[in-house]
C-alpha cells in the first residue's frame, strides 16, 4: 500500500514509500524506480507515511514513519546520509522552513 509520493522541486525525479517500508526512488522518464539502500545507517522497519524533498536540494529526500525514525537520504549515493531517532510520524508531517527541518510527532 502507497502512503507518500513526492516529485523533486526541479521536476526530475520521484519518490514513494508505503507500508513495507521501503522508499523507491526514479528520474522522471528514465525507466523504472530503484528501492534506496539503508546503507550504515540503516532504513525503514516500518510503514513510511512522509516523504518531503528539501526545496534547496535536488538531491535530498527526507522520510518518516512508524518506526520513530527520520532519514535523509541523497538521491545520488541512493542510501541514508543521516538519521534521527524518537519521531513518530503517522502522516505528513515533515516540512521545511528555510534551512530548517520541521517535523511533528503523533505520539507524546
């Protein structure tokens, strides 16, 4: 099941993730999607409900989900650059303010 779809600020690629969480990246007419790799920081264990694409960089990709944790993940390596840990996120609910990540938590 798709929970999140998101299209780059520039137009040329794609993401989304869902209930296996997994997180499938691609470039707007250039064949299939490819699934992210966790990388040493490891990936979703749970649902993915957010996927936000920062507005500064192409590049990178934020997610969340159920499992209380938060990547940011380059499109170019196509693994996780950075993880926070203790977000539990149920639905859209990751943002930016200028340089700033915004994110809100659905469980106190």
């Amino acid at each position: 099941m798709l929970h999140s779809c998101e299209i780059s600020p520039k137009g040329t690629h794609y993401a989304f993730a869902g209930e296996l969480g997994r997180i499938r990246l691609g470039q707007l007419n250039k064949g299939d999607p490819v699934e992210v790799e966790g990388g040493h920081l490891g990936k979703h264990d749970n649902r993915v409900f957010c996927l936000k694409w920062n507005p500064e960089d192409n590049n990178m990709l934020l997610s969340g989900g159920w499992d209380q944790s938060v990547f940011f993940w380059d499109v170019r390596v196509k693994t996780s650059v950075h993880h926070i840990y203790g977000h539990y996120i149920g639905g859209e609910a990751i943002d930016f303010k200028g340089t700033q990540v915004l994110l809100g938590n659905n469980k106190p």
